[in-house]
C-alpha cells in the first residue's frame, strides 16, 4: 500500500503497486472546525461515486456492499487500474487523514511524484514502506494483516514540511520529510490501484479528513488513536503522552514531560492527562497537587492571574530575598492600607480528604488580624511576635517571639472529614528545616467552612517576601494531632533526585519497602514513581504500583543514613510531609574501591538533625575523608560536587558553605580501597 501528500495530488496512497494510491495536494484545506468525511452510506449499491460528495473518478469506482467496514452497509469499492480523487476548501498548517482501507500488498515502488508531499506502500511483507523526501524507507517495526480492515491515519506538518503514519490507531514512523518541501496547504487526496484487473480489488471506508486530531467522536472510526507506551523520554520511567497529542499541539512526539509549553502552571503531561490543551494557558485545571517557587515567573510585577495568583496592592517577583532557588515573590500594600495574595484552585479535593498546605513567608512587620485567611482555618501573627490561631471562632496564642525579617515555614494540616486542623512552623530562616507542631491539641475549622481546599490567601499590611508554596494531599486515615513534628520535602515532577527514608524512628518490622516505611515513601508520588536502593549488591528497585511497591519486598530493611534515589515520572511538583520523631542514629558502613559492584561509590542520606549542618563541619567524615573522596549533591537539577582537600571539603577551589538539608540522600565517593565506618553516632551538627 501506498500514499503520498503532495500539491496537485497531495495525499496519495498507494494499496500496493498492485495496489491503491491516495495522495492529497494543494489546493486548500478545511478551517480546524471543520472538515471532510465520508462512511459510503447514503449511496446505493452499485452506484458510480464520479461526482458525488466532491468524488472524482471512472465509472469502475463505485459503492457496494459486499465488503465493507464496521456497522456500515457500503464501501467504496476500487478495481485494479482505477482511482479515485476529493478535493477541499481552507488552508490549514497542519492535518489529519483517517480512513480504512482493505488494500492489495505487493508490487514495487510507485513513481515518485513531485507534486506529492506524502507517499507510502504496503509491500509483499505487509510492512509500510514511506517516502522520507526522495528515499523508500521500509517501516520493519509495524505489519499488518492484509486480510483484514486496516486504519491509516497520517498526520501533516505544513509548519515544518514533515509527516507521520499511524497504523491500527497506532504510531508507526514520523519525522519523514514531504517529497516536495515547497507544499504549504493540502487540498486534495487521490487513490489510485494500479497495475492489477478487476480481480484484484482494494476497499476504501469511513474516510475523514480535519485540520485536527481524530478523537474517536468525530472521526469516522469512532476510535481514538492509543497511547504510546514508549513514550519515556529522558529517562522518565513510565511517562505517557499519545503521540498523536503530541503531534498535535507540539508537531513533534519528542516532547518532554515535565515541561509547561503554556507556562500555566500545569506540565504538558498533566494536560495530557486532564484533556485540556497545553498550549493554550486558559485552558487548564489547576488542582492538588500544587507547588509554586514562582522560578518560571518573569522578574518584576507578576502579571495578574499568572498560574491562578491574584492580589491587590503590588506584587513584585524578585530575585533578592528568597529562600529556595532564584526567585521570590514581594507581596506590598502599595497606596492600599493592606495587601493580599491568593491562589485559586480550579479543581479540589474529594471531601472528607486530609491536605497540607505549606508557605515560606518573610515579613518585614506585623500588624493587626483584619480579615481572615481562608474560610476554613486562620492564624496571625501580632505586633509583639505573638502567633495566634483561631479554633472555631475562638482565637489561643500558640507561640511566642516569632521573628520579623527572618523567613519563616507554616504548615496546615487539614483534616476534611474530621473538621480539624494543625499548625507546624519553623523560625530559623532555613530551607527544608523540620516543622514543629504549635498547637498542642486539634484546632477546629472555622464556622462556614468549605468542603474542600479552594484557596489560600496571604495579607500584609507591610512588605512580605513568599516562596515555596505547597499544597498536597496527606493520610485520609491519619489524625491530624498524630504527628509531633514534620518535615515537608520537594518531590519534582520528571526529576531524578536523592532522598532518604522519612526521619521517623522506625522499627525493624516497619522498614522495609513493604511495612510502614514503604508507605510513607509513597506519599506524593505517582504510578511508575521508582524508588532504588543502592547496596552491595548493586541496585534494587521498586515500582509504584496502585499505591503498592513491587516487587513486594520485606527482606531489605533500610536504615537511617542509607540513601534512595527516586525516579520521578511527569505530572505536578508536589511537596510530601514526613512523620518527624526522634530516633537512634546508627553508623554507617563507607565501602571502598575493592568492594564489588559498589567500588568506592556509596549513596547516604544526611542523619535528620533539627539543625542544617554546614560544610565546614565536615558533616563527621574528617576522621575517615582522604584526598580525593567526593560528595556528589543532586540540587535544582545540577550536581554539586565537592572534593577533600587539606582536611575540608571544597567546591569549585573554595571552601564549601552548603548546608546538607534533613532527609537529603547524596553520594559518597570514596577514593581508597578497604572499608569504615561513618560515625554518625557520635557526630552532632
């Protein structure tokens, strides 16, 4: 079978050579709303389509109903030596043939047609054979069954003068150059069977032609094209987009997931997986999971609605004062006695569900609590550093001196179905530090409270400083007052990151990646998420399966200074909140370059202190570090890397100053042969 696309003939496909050709040209094409199709069913048996529905052909191209596709009772029916052509109205800049055809497979190459811009065949192995400009190229990764009813589909790129072919609702090559490059519109298609008789017959039904996708609702074939599970790029382990979507919004398949073409807020893939369109930022559902560090955000005031933010007064992103990154956001009251900022969700949690909320905020003052946060739970800091909250109506200081000037972490826990709620906060001005629970027992919503997370709303009466704005869901089956402390943690779409476990005291029955522990690693994440366990004998890898690790494993326990490596797949950044306890530190065994599999590489994870450490501690390896030993930090999607030399560690030839975070895995390299112990026991930052 063959096809090609071209100018006077521009879409020509080709059902052998004993076979049938159609190709689609010039002319002009059909406006995105709408198109051109055509199932065979208003025809009478026998009936000569020459001139019908814009058919051109000899008498020999007819309706019948003998062999046709699907419920319908006709198809086009075209003998050998025959053909058949259609013609359009309006230019488009990219469109979508679907048809099925019953073809005749076989022969050799059609003539190359320089007015074609698509050509291809079925040869006598059943493989599609395509033009990529002047080159045959044989398609060896699809076949069909030229005994039955095969669906073509070609999508064309009169952007960039390029095609793809779909086979079965499947995709089967791309990227082919037209055969003429100067073709701008398609307005024509043309089906020729050729060098065979009347005995060698070809078949033609539910042909469609639009300037967008088939959906399976509009199209003839009442099917939509399938997914490609294939489509993991980069080394994102399980990310899905169709590729016939990504032909269509991007004219490529070879679109990342984890991008945000649009800049809405909201990843391509994500899109894919809502059905709104990724390249238009009106279109989009902005839901849990939520994370903003305002980092694709231009610098200077943020233009009104910008990924579902809102606010009065001014609003500035800056790339001063901020705690993560590059970038923050400036929140003034300007020429207004208050200011305020808003996140609007368009798309909630199911009532009764826990979620957490997560803020960094740095105020340059307190006022006066004059309006409330949200209608579901609010607090304020007054004028002496005084935090108040309100439980019902009723307003309980919870703590004292909190600072100004200095950036500060809050943390909501809301639990929707009990109507109660906590308050976590850090005061030390550093990011990823634990969260200390300030109330001492549940907080109830407000009176009027909502079902479901809508909003968050900030207000200052001075200049305040946001950054790193989070919000997830949490255990449906956990109290809110269950856990002491926490510890929030970025978990970036489409990242490969190094974690460690949760900095909870687990027991030796819990951690394992089938207990508790595996539980709680799952919070935040997504299916085909990977977790992997680097020891010494070599790498073990689990897979997010339906809320399930697999393989179901309750062998390998894991202990507190191992470190993991997460494999994120596409979707929405989210922050995860850990249970925070206390526990026993244990040292950890650094392997060196004679260990097997390992050969001096080692991942850990930090030992969940309250406080950041600082390089300059030498994080308890200044009695087992040597001349080149390296520590390797994955962060903001670089590596740092840091080296041993004259008894501390360095980056880039001066003295590192990074402060190793709570939770934070990382790698260890170590440059020696023989194996120590790091004392982790022992060493307090």
């Amino acid at each position: 079978m063959a096809m090609k696309t071209g100018h006077t003939i521009g879409f020509w496909m080709c059902v052998g050579v004993v076979s049938t050709v159609l190709a689609v040209g010039p002319r002009s094409l059909w406006a995105s709303s709408m198109g051109w199709n055509d199932g065979f069913n208003s025809y009478t048996n026998g009936q000569q389509l020459n001139g019908t529905n814009g058919w051109s052909g000899p008498s020999s191209f007819v309706a019948q109903t003998n062999v046709y596709h699907g419920a319908s009772g006709l198809a086009g029916k075209i003998p050998g030596n025959a053909y058949a052509t259609n013609s359009f109205g309006v230019s488009v800049s990219k469109a979508w043939t679907d048809m099925y055809v019953k073809p005749i497979i076989g022969g050799n190459a059609p003539d190359m047609d320089s007015n074609a811009a698509v050509m291809f065949y079925f040869n006598s192995s059943s493989n599609p054979v395509v033009c990529d400009g002047a080159t045959w190229v044989t398609v060896t990764g699809t076949q069909i069954d030229p005994s039955t009813w095969v669906r073509v589909t070609v999508f064309q790129n009169f952007q960039d003068h390029n095609w793809a072919l779909f086979v079965n609702g499947a995709y089967s090559t791309g990227g082919l150059a037209f055969a003429n490059s100067s073709l701008s519109t398609y307005g024509s298609f043309s089906i020729e069977h050729s060098g065979g008789t009347t005995n060698n017959t070809a078949y033609l039904d539910d042909m469609w032609a639009y300037g967008s996708r088939p959906d399976g609702v509009t199209s003839n074939s009442n099917a939509k094209m399938t997914n490609d599970t294939d489509d993991i790029e980069s080394g994102m382990t399980g990310v899905v987009m169709d590729d016939a979507w990504e032909l269509d919004y991007f004219y490529t398949i070879n679109r990342i997931p984890g991008q945000d073409y649009d800049d809405d807020g909201v990843t391509d893939d994500k899109e894919f997986a809502d059905g709104t369109n990724p390249t238009n930022a009106a279109s989009c559902l902005r839901d849990i999971p939520w994370r903003e560090g305002w980092e694709n955000a231009t610098a200077g005031t943020l233009t009104g609605g910008w990924h579902g933010w809102t606010y009065s007064g001014a609003a500035q992103v800056t790339t001063g004062d901020k705690i993560e990154v590059s970038k923050a956001l400036a929140v003034s009251s300007g020429s207004e006695e208050t200011a305020s900022l808003t996140l609007s969700l368009t798309s909630t949690n199911p009532p009764g569900t826990n979620v957490w909320c997560l803020i960094y905020m740095k105020p340059a003052s307190y006022g006066t609590n004059t309006t409330v946060m949200t209608d579901t739970c609010r607090f304020y800091v007054s004028t002496d550093g005084l935090l108040w909250a309100y439980s019902g109506t009723s307003t309980t200081n919870l703590m004292t001196g909190i600072p100004s000037n200095t950036w500060l972490a809050f943390a909501m826990h809301m639990d929707y179905l009990n109507t109660n709620w906590d308050l976590y906060v850090s005061t030390n001005g550093l990011y990823g530090s634990s969260l200390v629970r300030a109330n001492s027992g549940p907080m109830y919503f407000y009176t009027n409270y909502p079902s479901s997370f809508t909003n968050l709303t900030v207000q200052t009466a001075s200049t305040t400083y946001v950054d790193v704005v989070g919000v997830s869901f949490a255990y449906t089956n956990c109290s809110v007052s269950d856990l002491t402390n926490t510890l929030a943690c970025d978990r970036l779409a489409g990242q490969r990151t190094q974690i460690s476990r949760p900095p909870y005291n687990y027991t030796s029955s819990e951690d394992t990646m089938g207990a508790k522990l595996g539980d709680d690693l799952a919070l935040g994440l997504a299916e085909y998420d990977r977790i992997r366990v680097f020891t010494t004998n070599e790498w073990n890898s689990y897979k997010l399966n339906v809320g399930e690790w697999t393989p179901f494993d309750t062998t390998l326990h894991i202990s507190s200074t191992m470190g993991l490596t997460l494999d994120r797949r596409g979707g929405m950044h989210n922050v995860v909140f850990y249970p925070y306890g206390p526990w026993t530190n244990t040292d950890q065994v650094v392997y060196g370059t004679n260990t097997p599999l390992v050969l001096g590489w080692n991942l850990l994870s930090w030992p969940h202190q309250p406080a950041l450490a600082n390089a300059g501690s030498k994080w308890a390896f200044a009695d087992i570090a040597g001349t080149n030993d390296r520590i390797f930090i994955y962060e903001n999607y670089y590596y740092r890397d840091l080296y041993w030399k004259n008894s501390e560690w360095k980056e880039s030839g001066a003295t590192a100053t990074y402060r190793m975070k709570p939770a934070q895995g990382f790698w260890y390299y170590r440059a020696r042969s023989g194996t120590t112990n790091w004392p982790v026991s022992t060493y307090t930052p």
